[in-house]
C-alpha cells in the first residue's frame, strides 16, 4: 500500500539554499551599457553665442498643493511637504518646467561635463524635483535622510535600475547612455517621492524657477525647436532662430 | 493533530496571499531592491525599526512567506514520517516544492523589476500552494478518513464530479485572468461600475481594457457556474451537510468577492479592500476545491485510516440519482 516516497533530502537543502541563503548585497543595479562613442566635441565659439530666455506660466486655476502625509516613516522629518505636481510663483510663473532644445544643433556634439549633478534625498522629497543632464555625465544620488530609500529609475530608452541606500550619507553614481527626455525616479518606500531627470547630447537645457523664468546660454546661431515639459500639464514647442549674440525670448502658456 | 496542523498551515497561506496583495495594492513589489537578502541585511536580521513605508509590506511578505514555508517544510517531513497514503505524502512534498518554486518566482520578480508574466505567475502559483495547503487539511480530516459518515455521507456522483471540477478550474481561470489584470496595471482600465464607461459593453478597446472586461466577464461566469452547482447540491444533496456546507459557503464567498470587485473599482483601488478581493478569490477557489474534494470521495479507498488500520467507522451510501453505491465499510 505504501508506494515509493518521495526522497526529502534534496528538497530540504534546496529550500534551506533558496530561503535562507544570504548572499548578495543591498545594490542590485544592473551594469550600464557603456556609452556610445561620440564624435569630438565642437566648442560654441563665445563670440558668437546666442541666448534664448522667456517665462512659462499656468494659464486659470493652479491646482492646490496638497499636503503629503509621511506617517509611514516617522523618520521622514518634513513638516510642510506639499505635493509638486503644479507648482506656481508670482503672476502665475510655472516652477519644474523642463525647457530643452529639441532640434536644430544638427550633429553637433558637447563636452560631457565631469561634474556630477547631485540629486539629493532629503526631508523624503527628492531634490531637486526636475532636472537635467548631458549623456555621460554622472548623477550622484545621496541619501541624506536618516531612513532606508531606495531609487528606482524607469527609463525607456536607457538601462532601468533599483538600488538601495540603507544608510545616511551613502551615495550612488549613475550615468545615462542615451538620450531620454525624461527619465521617472520614484522611491517605492516612500510613495509620494519622484524626480524627473531630462538626458540629453547637448547642454541646453534648463528648469524654470519659481517664478517660470528660464534661461538658455550659450547656443551657436541658428533656428531651434525648443520644448517646454512639464510632468502633468505636456508638451509644448515653438520655433525660435537667433543670430550671433542675440537674446530672443520665447513665452509658453499651459493651461489648466 | 495532523489535521489540526494542516488546518493552521492552510490558514497561513492565504494570511500570506493577503500580505502578497498588499504588496502589489500598496506599489511595494520594488521597496526592497535586492533578494534574498533586504537592502543588504540577512532577511532574517533586518532591523524591524527598518520596516517603514513599503518595506513593511515588502519585508513582511518576504517574512511570512518563510514562516510559512517553513511550516510547509515541517508538515512535509511529518507526511512523509507518519502518512501510510502515498498520494497524500506526495502532495505535502509538492506543495512543499510548489512553496519554494513561488519563493524562486518572487525573488526573480523583484531582480527583474516585476516583469507582468513573472509576477502573474507569482499571483497564480500562490493560489496553487494554497489549493495544496487546503487539500492536506481536506485528506487529514477524521471526517474524510470516516467518509464524512456524521455528515450525510458522500455519494459517488459522476455528474456532481464534474461540475465541481469544472467550477473549481473556471474559478482558477478568473483568478489567471486576475492576476493578469492586476499585474498589468488594467485594474481601473474601466473605471465605472457596473456599467462600462457607461455602456453594457466598452465602446473603446485596449488590451487593457479587454483583460479587465474579461476579469467582469469571468467572475459573472463563475458565479452563474456557482449558482448552478450550488442548485445541484442542494437539490440532489441537500441533506448531506459534507456538501451543503461548502456549497452554501462558496455562494456566500462569491458574493462577498464580487461586492469586493466592486468597491475596488468604486474606491480607486484602495489597497486594504484590493487585498481582500485577492484572499477571498483564493477562499472561494478552496472552498470549491473542498467541494470537488468531497465530491470524489468515494473515489479513494473507503476506510482510509491514518494509522494504517482499517476505520471502524462504516456507513452505506448511495447517490439520490442513481450513483453508484460508495461506502461499504468493514
């Protein structure tokens, strides 16, 4: 009546192999793929630089800010976390607006800044909220938090990756191999936490201030499309051209 | 006591269904980055203080998924110690190889950034643990061992056989397609309810869109197939409290999970009641497995008897229909 049992042994060191095992470490990032080659950058000659600079605004009723609750983590210590999905100044001037040039710089290339850009975890909000990098150049997340975060990117064109930062003060260097405009960071610890980062082959890029003021230095003369981004409200282009050492300025109005 | 055991085994398993949906509910499947070790730590060693925001679920899920497992492990080796059925023996082993492959399938699935068919497989395998789970309880039950004989006794139906069968897959196949809504993140792809956007069908299509419509599609089948069964019991069975008693609960969970389908739509997905609609798919899963279950007992030898010895327990049995004769006891 007793049939062949089945042999205990195996599964038992294959259960304690899986389930207790501690190998491993707190970083699971993938490796980056290495970046593409680029061709030798081309200096903007000063000479004959050109600027693009205007203000994006909100157009009616600016959505509240809502109040974030960090009562999940009691050592998120932020009192007056406000949400960041529309943020208003003065006259209506849209803050976290992501204004690139789009098209026009042909195939022109860059130099990659060495410096990074630090985006920091503090108070449990990402800081800053928006901003931008060239392809190549490094982004230092620092946890400056006295709690575990971890930094989830969710790229489409780039690598994803999720690591995370167990302790105060540990930091974390990335670096985007292709250009993405924009690239989600969220913590899944803390929900309410997200960041947007713009990548791009160029250094013309810059996110609008509090009161929607932005400013594009340093363009070689030419005609451009340049976009303003904004995580909830779109997209926006318009065409602009500059002459040599001229400043023009563009306005974009979105709409609620 | 074995019984009693697989009974708290069982009950584990869906307390750990539960806490795997409020992983997903909560938007924790990535809170801790790496596995099988948390943010570096020895699972077992991470600091409770630790357990803030979406680690909570997180950790937690990975915690009583290897207490439970453990137990799994535990009720496994007393099968094999003290069971004389072979079948019953097999089925602690694979559930305990079922336990570790869904271990396997979470941990791939936090690596790989909860790829949707590795996750869906996640969701669905869970439900087969708990079915395993749930069937040691069923065959280590003095009941089961005496035929159910207090209990109205069994009959050998073939046609309650199958319909029971047959709920029990539809009901495994709605919890797929699920699974599949839920990890595809469709689960407000239709916002409304009962309507769809308004209409009795949704005049726009999506792939979205089609698996959530299939989702309320499947839980309609399921509970006219539900309806259907229960008819049956009651009518050619109704005194046989071995099959009443799971067919009245399975008609009570299957409304209770629609109304939970319902409010999780209504309310946005909020988490506490999205979780709720994931365990009480799996209990109406199991209380419809304990229905075939029973159903099939006349299938198995008639005194099956934990110690190896023949039950003194006998009972005569017949089907009300026309079955076969399914208990003649020595």
């Amino acid at each position: 009546m007793l049939s062949a049992r089945v042999s205990a042994p195996p599964l038992l060191v294959l259960f304690l192999a899986v389930g207790l095992s501690a190998c491993g470490g707190g970083e699971s990032a993938p490796p980056a793929p290495p970046a593409p080659v680029a061709p030798a950058a081309k200096p903007v000659d000063p000479a004959t630089a050109a600027t693009v600079t205007g203000r994006i605004t909100f157009s009616g009723q600016a959505p509240a800010p809502r109040p974030i609750s960090m009562a999940s983590d009691p050592r998120c210590i932020n009192p007056g976390a406000v949400t960041e999905t529309v943020v208003t100044g003065a006259a209506g001037g849209l803050q976290n607006v992501f204004v690139y040039v789009k098209d026009g710089l042909g195939d022109a290339s860059f130099p990659v800044p060495a410096t990074p850009v630090v985006l920091d975890q503090k108070g449990c909000q990402y800081r800053p909220h928006v901003f931008g990098v060239q392809v190549g150049q490094p982004i230092e997340i620092l946890n400056s938090d006295a709690t575990l975060h971890n930094i989830h990117a969710l790229p489409m064109a780039n690598q994803g990756f999720n690591v995370g930062q167990a302790l105060q003060g540990l930091r974390h260097t990335h670096t985007f191999s292709t250009k993405e405009v924009m690239v989600p960071f969220k913590c899944d610890v803390h929900r309410w936490m997200n960041a947007y980062v713009g990548v791009l082959d160029h250094p013309f890029h810059a996110v609008t201030k509090a009161d929607g003021s932005f400013t594009l230095n340093g363009l070689p003369p030419g005609t451009y499309t340049v976009e303003a981004w904004h995580e909830s409200l779109g997209t926006m282009t318009q065409s602009v051209t500059v002459g040599a050492k001229e400043t023009k300025e563009v306005a974009f109005s979105f709409a609620g | 006591m074995l019984h009693l055991y697989a009974l708290v085994v069982a009950a584990s398993t869906a307390v750990l269904i539960f806490a795997g949906g409020l992983v997903t509910s909560t938007g924790s499947g990535l809170a801790v980055p790496d596995w099988p070790n948390s943010y570096g730590w020895f699972m077992f060693t991470f600091p409770l203080e630790n357990m803030v925001g979406g680690i909570f679920y997180e950790h937690g899920h990975r915690l009583i998924a290897s207490t439970v497992g453990f137990l799994i492990l535990v009720m496994a080796g007393v099968l094999w110690r003290v069971e004389p059925r072979a079948w019953v023996r097999r089925l602690g082993f694979a559930a305990l190889a079922a336990v570790i492959a869904q271990g396997i399938l979470g941990g791939i699935t936090v690596l790989w950034y909860l790829p949707a068919p590795i996750s869906i497989a996640h969701a669905s395998l869970a439900q087969i643990v708990f079915c395993m789970t749930t069937a040691i309880a069923v065959a280590t039950a003095p009941a089961w061992r005496r035929s159910y004989a207090r209990a109205g006794g069994v009959p050998d139906d073939p046609t309650l056989q199958r319909v029971a069968v047959a709920t029990t897959a539809l009901i495994y196949l709605q919890i797929v397609i699920g699974a599949t809504m839920r990890h595809t993140g469709a689960g407000l792809a239709i916002p409304d309810f009962p309507w769809a956007f308004g209409r009795l069908v949704p005049p726009q299509w999506s792939s979205q869109i089609a698996v959530h419509f299939a989702h309320r599609v499947g839980a309609l089948t399921v509970a006219v197939m539900v309806l259907a069964t229960a008819g049956y019991v009651l009518y050619h069975h109704g005194r046989r409290r071995a099959l009443a008693r799971p067919v009245l609960m399975l008609v009570a969970l299957v409304c209770v999970q629609i109304t939970l389908g319902a409010l999780t739509v209504l309310s946005g997905k909020q988490y506490i009641i999205n979780s709720l609609h994931v365990v009480t798919g799996g209990l109406v899963l199991v209380t419809s497995l304990v229905l075939a279950l029973r159903a099939h007992r006349a299938r198995f030898p008639l005194a099956e008897s934990h110690g190896g010895t023949l039950d003194s327990a006998a009972i005569v049995e017949s089907t009300s229909h026309g079955g076969s004769a399914a208990g003649v006891r020595a």
